[in-house]
C-alpha cells in the first residue's frame, strides 16, 4: 500500500492526513482547531497560531508512525496562507520527506480547496467553480488537472471575510460565519434594505466592504433584538452578490458542472441559492462534504495523489517557506 502524507497548515487548523494512491481512500485524517484560543481576539492572531501548529503537528504525526513504511511521497501546502503558519507544515514536510527519503510536494491551498469534492472520488472535469472563504472569493474555470483559470475575483473582502467582520462587530464571536448565519434564520431578510454591491457594474468580480459599512452604520443605532434583522439582511444582500454576478457570467458562459468550495461554501443559504440559479441551466452542483468545506489535510492529499501520479514533485531545498501568488 503506497500512501500521501499531506500536511496542512495554512491558517489556524493543524491536520495530517494518509491517502491511498492507488484506491484515494483515506487511511487517516485529523484536524485540530485552533477556534477556541483565537476567539478571545475575535479573529486569527498569526504568531499565536503558529506556535499552536508547532504543539498540534507533531502530535498528529506521533499517531501515523505504523504507517511510516508506506508513504511514498509527502505533500504540504506551501501557499496561499499565512507565512508564519504555513512554516511549521514546510518545516514537518522537509523533515519527513528526508527522514523516509521519499518526495516532497508543492500543493496550492486553493486547488486543494477545489479536490475536497473529490476525496475519496474521481474527479470531475470541466468545472465550473465559486470559491468562498475567509481569504478569497473568486470563480475559476477548471478544464482539467492544472488547467485551471481564474475569472473573477474579489476587489477588497471575501465572502467569509465579511461575514467574520459583521460578527465581530456584534461581539458574537470567531469564526464568524455560521454565527451570522444562526442568528440570520430568525430574522427579516427585508428589514434591511442594503444595495447589492456592484449591481450596476458591468464587471464580473466582488466587494464586500461597502455592504460591511452599510451594517456598520446599521449596528450605531440598532439594539441587540435588531441584530437578527441585520444578519438577515445582510447574509441575504451577500449572497445575492454572488448570485447576480455568476447569473451574467453564466450568460456567456454557462455552466455545465458547478462547485462550491471553501469554508463559507457550508452556508446553507448560500448553498440554496446556487441551487435556485443553476436549474434554468440543467448543471450539476458539486458540494463538499461538510466535514471538508474549511481547512482540512484530505484535500490537500487528494491533490498530492493527481500530483504524485504525474510525477509533480519539488526540489526539496528550493521550497519557499513563505505564500506564493495564489490563482
């Protein structure tokens, strides 16, 4: 048995996952979070969750010394993310790959993002692809493995990032996203008359600052018994952003397999939308397990399976241990 260890690190989930080559079964996947700690901030303090991934990998890696003997190659996100935190899984990775003397493998977190809806699965190709997560928001075109094009992109905040921002702004907590979205399902999605962002724009790409602002000045004179109003509305105007801007793309582009992926991709509100829009259009939607929709090592090493296959590996002293460009 031939296995990926794949290492992810990029933000505040430290994971460790073993995928079969040949099967892409997953022999082990384990992720710890690192919420609790960061939730005292309201958001992810870098330096904190470096030091908490340098305690939590090695732990993990303690638990799949058995299967030391069967990985073939060790696959690890090396960009986009956080610098400081993306070390620690470089680190472990170079360590590895010397110690067992196999490959090492250069995963883009955003690609990996992409195979969550894969794991355990044959791929799909061609794809169309909404990306929402705390760091990025953007669609991409994906004809196959590597063949990847990005079409639009957001102009300052992400989908996630936004959401994150207005629970904070409500001291709800961290991660904010599924707060906003429990506190949304009891309010008025109309109450809130917010514009949609860039509705008269004839530009395929996304903003969320100014509807961030909007409920900051919604929030100056609001009471708490408001806020369910306010996280309606603004969760309704943040996903009919999305839906309006990939409604004109798929005018010239229609879409015949369509994903949703990253960790906002779990909004369900989000995820009934996207439904509503692709049935005029008979597209399939592809979802991640929910399990799989935030970081997570299985996706990096469903990557790490395509990459070993095609012999993609990386010359072990060259690997930045910083973010590259992201798609």
């Amino acid at each position: 048995m031939g296995l990926i260890l794949s290492i992810e690190s990029s933000c505040d989930d430290s994971s460790l996952a073993l995928t079969d080559i040949d099967t892409k079964k997953l022999v082990f996947h384990k992720k710890i979070s690192q919420e609790l700690e960061h939730s005292v901030y309201g958001g992810v303090v870098p330096e904190l969750a470096a030091r908490l991934h340098a305690e939590a990998l090695p732990k993990i890696l303690e638990e799949i010394k058995p299967y030391f003997g069967d990985i073939e190659a060790v696959a690890v996100t090396t960009s986009p993310g956080l610098a400081v935190t993306l070390v620690e899984g470089v680190v472990m990775a170079k360590a590895v790959a010397i110690a067992l003397d196999v490959p090492i493998i250069e995963v883009n977190h955003l690609v990996g993002h992409i195979y969550s809806l894969f794991i355990e699965k044959e791929a799909v190709y061609p794809l169309t692809i909404l990306l929402v997560s705390g760091g990025h928001t953007q669609v991409m075109q994906m004809r196959d493995f590597g063949e990847i094009t990005t079409v639009a992109k957001t102009m300052d905040d992400s989908f996630g990032e936004s959401f994150d921002k207005v629970a904070k702004m409500m001291s709800l907590g961290y991660p904010g996203g599924p707060l906003i979205e429990k506190l949304a399902k009891e309010g008025d999605r109309g109450r809130y008359n917010y514009t949609i962002p860039l509705s008269q724009s004839p530009k395929i790409a996304f903003s969320y600052s100014g509807l961030k602002n909007a409920v900051r000045l919604s929030l100056e004179n609001a009471t708490p018994e408001d806020y369910k109003d306010i996280a309606a509305s603004f969760e309704h105007i943040a996903t009919m952003h999305l839906v309006q801007k990939l409604k004109k793309y798929f005018k010239t582009n229609p879409p015949k397999n369509f994903a949703i992926v990253g960790g906002a991709s779990a909004n369900l509100y989000l995820r009934g939308k996207i439904e509503e829009l692709l049935k005029p259009f008979g597209a399939k939607l592809f979802l991640s397990e929910l399990s799989y929709c935030s970081d997570n090592a299985a996706m990096i090493g469903r990557v790490g399976v395509e990459m070993y296959k095609r012999g993609l590996f990386s010359d072990i002293d060259a690997i930045a241990s910083s973010p590259k460009s992201a798609l």
